[in-house]
C-alpha cells in the first residue's frame, strides 16, 4: 500500500511561535489531503483539506502547502497557543477510497 | 449536530472474552470506517461500509475480528477469544458518501485493555 509519512515525530515551539509540521507522501496520483489534530484522549479533529489541484489553502490560523513535485505536505500554525498542543496526522485515500492512509503523526508541544 | 459517539469509552476485558464495541455515526452519513491506533502509532484501517454495499474488510487482522451494520447506521465491531496485543484504541468515523475526497469525521474512540 501506499505510505504517508512525517519528517519528525516531536515539535516544540514556543508560544506565539509559528509552527511548521511537515508530511511525506508516496502516491504521486494523491489528489486529496487531510490534516487531523489529535488531543491527547481524544479522536482525531479535523482541521483543514487540500485538494491537488492547489497548493495552498488558508484557514484560521493554519496554512496548508502542497508540493506535488516533491509529494510533500506542510501545515503551518500561525501565533502557535498551548491549545494547539496535540498530534498532527496527515491523511490521504487509498485508491479506492475506502480508507485513508495516515502517518505515525507529529508530536507538537507549545511551552507557555 | 451531534457527532460520531462510541460506546464504551474505556473497556478493560480478560484474554480470551468476547468483546463488542459500538458506533453511532453521524446522522445521514452513508459510509462508516473501522480504525484502530496502537499507543505512539498510526491509524490502521480495519473495515468499511458503504450504504447497502458489500463491507470491504480487507484491514481486518484475523477472523476473530467481525464488524455488522444493521440498518445503515450503527455499527458494531466484535473482537472474539482476544488477546493482549488487541489492547488499544478503537476509532470510528464515518462521512456523508464515502470516496476519496471525502472528510471523515471521527467519534472519541474506544480504549480497548486486554489483561
């Protein structure tokens, strides 16, 4: 199968920070991406979704980039706060689109 | 709205007892999807439904995992004889068609201990 996959597993950032959590993937015939938050005890959240034929998308606070040339995946956080304290998965479909593949996930950590 | 809930939310079983977990996916919603999240790791895909459609159950582990959805909307996945390395944390989603440029909307899981 297919594999998404993160460049770091832990991010620390200090509050008011922007933050920057990267995704790998390997399906170069992806055409939908989806950022989920995970709150420590909780399901995974979403947050915001690309499609490929972007590169960018704009939400509150979070920016997503997409590079499909090099089959990678940013979210960026604006002015980071300690609720934004969770794991960051990024997520693509299978090709049949039964399922979605997520990685291991990203650990971020904001101190106050 | 209401969102995806599951029940129980912390379940704690001895090896080789049965053990049923629900779904309740959101209202409308035609398709419904089994995770399951080992601690520190990944989703990994158990099962899918879609409206009337033949499940595909290629994520499921072994034979002592099943998964029913009766009348389109609650699902239960049922884990028979199990086992310590079944521990973890059972989530569902579901979305309103299914497909891939669908979002999935994630109930709070369901935390699975076998002693």
């Amino acid at each position: 199968g297919e594999s998404v996959g993160l460049h770091l597993p832990t991010l620390s950032v200090q509050e008011g920070d922007n933050s920057i959590i990267n995704c790998a993937y390997s399906n170069s015939a992806s055409d939908y991406f989806i950022w989920y938050k995970q709150e420590s005890g909780k399901g995974p959240q979403f947050i915001i979704d690309i499609r490929s034929n972007m590169d960018k998308r704009q939400g509150q606070r979070v920016t997503v980039l997409l590079n499909k040339t090099v089959k990678h995946l940013s979210l960026q956080i604006a002015a980071t706060q300690p609720g934004d304290s969770a794991v960051y998965f990024c997520a693509e479909p299978s090709n049949t689109g039964n399922q979605f593949y997520f990685g291991t996930g990203t650990s971020l950590t904001v101190i106050p | 709205g209401a969102g995806v809930s599951q029940s129980p939310s912390n379940k704690v079983t001895e090896k080789g007892k049965d053990v049923e977990l629900r779904c309740d996916p959101i209202s409308g919603h035609t398709a419904l999807y089994w995770y399951r999240q080992s601690l520190g790791q990944g989703l990994e895909f158990l099962i899918y439904f879609q409206g009337n459609s033949a499940p595909d159950k290629s994520g499921l582990p072994s034979d002592r995992f099943s998964a029913e959805r009766t009348g389109g909307s609650v699902s239960t996945l049922t884990i028979q004889r199990t086992q310590q390395e079944d521990s973890a944390v059972y989530l569902c989603a579901s979305s309103l068609m299914g497909g891939s440029w669908e979002t999935q909307y994630f109930g709070p899981g369901t935390r699975l201990l076998v002693l």
